[in-house]
C-alpha cells in the first residue's frame, strides 16, 4: 500500500471559495489536468517533504 501526493496550486480567492464550497472543490480537484503548471505531484516521497 502506497501514498501519493498530489498538489494544486489556487488563488487566494479559489482557496476561500473552496473553504465554503466543498462540492466546488472537489470538482476542481478531479478535473485534473496533467498538462497544467497548476499540478504537481511529490509521488511516494511526500514524508520526505516534513517541515
């Protein structure tokens, strides 16, 4: 079993409208879009990245 991470970059605004609206952020989170500059994704080396 594995964990990947994966990340999205929003603006301010898109943040706290997805703070109000789950159901939003959620389809913005599954239209993903492998092409753009917006996703990044750490693979299985996300508990590498401890602050």
């Amino acid at each position: 079993m594995s964990m990947n991470g994966n990340w999205l970059r929003v603006s301010p605004d898109e943040l706290e409208q997805a703070r109000t609206d789950f159901a939003w952020a959620h389809h913005l989170a599954t239209e993903r879009d492998d092409n753009s500059e917006r996703w990044t994704a750490t693979d299985k080396a996300w508990n590498g990245l401890e602050f």
